[in-house]
C-alpha cells in the first residue's frame, strides 16, 4: 500500500512540475507577445511622428513663400500708384 502511495505521490509531483513549466511558458510566451505589440506601436507612432514633421516644413515653406508673394504683390500694387 505504502508503494503505491508513493508512486500516486511521485506521479502528481510529476504532473504538478509539468503543469507550473507550462504555466511558466504561456507566461513569458504572453509577455514577449505583448512586447512585439508595444514595439509594432511604436514604431508606427515613429512613423507618424515623422510624416508630420515632414508636413510641418513643407507647410512652414510653402507659407514663407505665399507671405514673400503677397508681401511683393502688395507693394508692387501699392507702390505703383
């Protein structure tokens, strides 16, 4: 009685190890998953981050240039009265 006691015994230790090593690795599994997400996020609100700095240079220019256009009209106009 007492052998099969310890076989149950040993046989539950076995099965509870085996269950907590898969727990372990659903859990370091679930993080590296939820790091790849946060990384992908990133690197898009880099990408962003980007474009609109572009935009916001090519929109700063293209007013610099309409002002000169307006301000050089303005006096030609004015200035051949």
């Amino acid at each position: 009685m007492d052998l099969l006691i310890d076989e149950l015994t040993e046989a539950a230790l076995e099965a509870i190890e085996q269950a907590a090593g898969e727990a372990a690795r659903a859990a370091v599994l679930s993080m590296v998953e939820r790091e790849a997400t946060m990384l992908r996020e990133n690197q898009r609100l880099r990408l962003e981050a980007e474009a609109l700095r572009r935009n916001k240079l090519l929109i700063g220019v293209i007013s610099f240039i309409g002002g000169l256009f307006v301000g050089i009209t303005g006096t030609l106009i004015i200035g051949g009265k």
